[in-house]
C-alpha cells in the first residue's frame, strides 16, 4: 500500500527520511520550514494535509504527538474496513502507535516495521495481539476472504478472549495452520457439526450460503473468493437479466454471490452494455478470452452451433469459466436460462461441502 509520513519538525524529518528508505511506495511530507530535497514540502494545516491525502492513499505514518493526530483523523473516520492504516511516532524515535485499523488496514504491521527501521519499541493495543490470539479479521485479509459480517468478528474475539469455545469448518485448513493453537478451538467436519456441537461461537469457512441451524449472532462466516462465473448472452440483454440469472442459479446451487471472484466471456462481449454493467455492480473483474482460447479447452457440454455462428467459438460460458479459474473445476455445467448462459468453476482450493451437492444438482443440466 501507498503511505503517507508525515513530519512537522526537524527531528520528524530526520527519522521520517529513514522510514521513507525502508518501506517500500512511502511518500515523506515535511512542513516547508524543514523541508529537504527528498521529501515534498507542505505549508498547509496538517488536518487539511491529512484530509486531502486520505481518500488516496493505504496508511499514514505521523511523526508527532498522538493528540494532534487523533485531533485530525477523527472527522474523517467511516469504518473500521475502510479506514487507512494510521501510525503514530513521537518526536524522539521512542515508540510507534498503532493507531487505527490495526488488522484490516495494516496498522499494526506497519507500526512493526516503524520500529524495526527506526530502532523503537511498537505499542499495539489490540485485545487478541496483547494476548497472543488469533485475530479472525487478520486471518480473511492474508488469504483474501470476505467478511460476511464484520460484526461479528467483534463477538468472536470477545469469545476468544473469554477463553470460550468456538467451533471451526474451515475445508481449507488454514484457520488451524493460522491459530497454531492458540484459542479455545474445536476443529469440526462441516457447519451442521458445528451447529450440534454446544460451543459459544462459530466460524465457518466457507463459499455456501448458511442455514437456519446456526445462530447468526455468535456465528462468523469467512468467505473464499474462489468462484469465476462463465457467462455468454445474447446482443442487448440486459445487466438486470443476467443479474437474476446468475443470483437464481447460485441460490439452487447454496452458492454465496459474495464468493464470487469474476465474471468472464469471449473478447466478442468486450462492448455488450449489459455485462459490463452488472460486472460493474458486482465489483469484480471481468474478463475476455479470444476464440482460440475458448476452443482449446476440454468441456462437457457438445459445441454450440448458436456459438459458432454468432461469434466463431464452440462455447463460451464453460471454458470462460474454466479459463478464468486458472485450471479450477467446473461445479456447475451451463445452464441457459432466457438470454443467458451461465457456468460456474471454482478455484483448485475448494469447500468440500460443494463437490456432492454441486454434482448432483448438475446432473442433467448439459
């Protein structure tokens, strides 16, 4: 991430121009009067600095007193997953703050390396890192899993704390790797295991929607972003249409929209409005493959002679879907449906829970 140091005396300057060395896409504002040529100089207020550098940038290292940094952040502040990194340091190198967004911003690895550049001891506040607890938050920004809600990251670290038990499906293994032992963890097969299981709290890890059987306050869904829907339409179908398709046959399938990573189609469809837009709606990716990619893939479905003469490829929602994937597996075959057709692969780190429930509801569905 792009950070901002930021340093009002010469002191500040000294030490902002060694951490400026040191971490990588830094950019170091001295006030005017001890300025260097290696920084970019300011005269304005420092709020006004901050205020105008904090939609553009991932953190912000302030070399000076914690007051006048509270002070300046505090109107700026929306959300804890989407507020930037913020790090204090005082004048003399002695200790850098964690300040804000200590896991989901950063903060508390960059106060880290603050200190290890700077020679200073990190002060981090936060409840499960001064107790050397897992932090859940932290754990789905390493591996790029969503939050389904943030909420309840806030009652499962109160948990972890209490030294209550909490009940973990997590298909991919990373929360037991990640935990390594600490919290009061039991490992179960899959969420209804977690549900019988009597524990305080429960996380699952997983791409599928939940069921009624969990109790949505005291459970913590993390999901993978690991599904790439193949998806080919006719000219001028609208991003409504392909909306519900897509939203219709996740649902048959208990596939969480949350999970997934991109839309993708043939280069045909880099002008089709209607894609485009629900891509956009979406926020992901979308992606285009030429007809030769498409045509070199293995699929299971017979060519589409509607394909071939529309746009001279055999197929377009499953070997999009399965190209996109980076040699994934198709988990659902295509399925026209009015305007559309629709495939969906997933990456090669699965969820168990899909492979039986996906096959079955998949078949007949060429």
């Amino acid at each position: 991430m792009q950070v901002a140091i930021i340093a009002i005396t010469g002191n500040g300057a000294r030490l902002g121009e060694v951490l400026q060395q040191g971490i990588p896409g830094s950019r170091l504002f001295v006030i005017e009067k001890h300025a260097g040529p290696a920084c970019e100089s300011f005269s304005e207020p420092v709020p006004a600095l901050i205020s105008r550098l904090w939609p553009e940038l991932g953190g912000f290292i302030c070399i000076m007193a914690t007051g006048i940094v509270v002070r300046c952040i505090a109107p700026l502040l929306q959300a804890k997953d989407r507020d930037p990194a913020v790090v204090a340091l005082d004048d003399a190198g002695k200790f850098a703050v964690s300040l804000l967004s200590g896991h989901l911003g950063g903060a508390n690895a960059l106060a880290k390396s603050c200190a290890s550049l700077a020679g200073c001891t990190p002060v981090i506040t936060t409840a499960t890192d001064a107790n050397d607890l897992p932090s859940f938050d932290l754990l789905a920004k390493e591996n790029g899993w969503v939050i389904d809600d943030l909420s309840r990251v806030k009652v499962l670290n109160a948990l972890l704390l209490e030294g209550k038990e909490i009940a973990v499906a997590d298909p991919t293994g990373w929360v037991k790797s990640y935990c390594a032992g600490r919290g009061n963890l039991t490992f179960v097969a899959d969420a209804e295991e977690a549900a019988a299981s009597g524990a305080a709290g429960v996380l699952l890890v997983t791409n599928r929607t939940v069921g009624p059987n969990l109790d949505p306050q005291r459970t913590l869904v993390l999901r993978p972003v690991d599904l790439h829907l193949g998806v080919g339409c006719n000219r001028g179908t609208a991003a409504e249409e392909i909306e519900a398709v897509v939203i219709r046959n996740l649902e048959r399938l208990g596939l969480s929209l949350k999970s997934v990573k991109c839309l993708a189609s043939a280069r045909a469809k880099e002008d089709e409005a209607g894609l485009l837009a629900f891509a956009a709606k979406l926020g992901v990716p979308l992606l285009f493959f030429d007809n030769e990619e498409l045509n070199a893939v293995s699929v299971p479905s017979p060519p589409s002679a509607h394909a071939m003469a529309a746009i001279g490829a055999r197929g377009v929602a499953e070997p999009a879907a399965l190209l996109a994937s980076g040699g994934g597996t198709l988990i659902m075959k295509k399925v026209k449906d009015g305007n559309v057709t629709l495939a969906v692969a997933q990456d090669k780190t699965k969820d168990s829970h899909t492979d039986d429930a996906d096959e079955a509801d998949n078949r007949g569905l060429i």
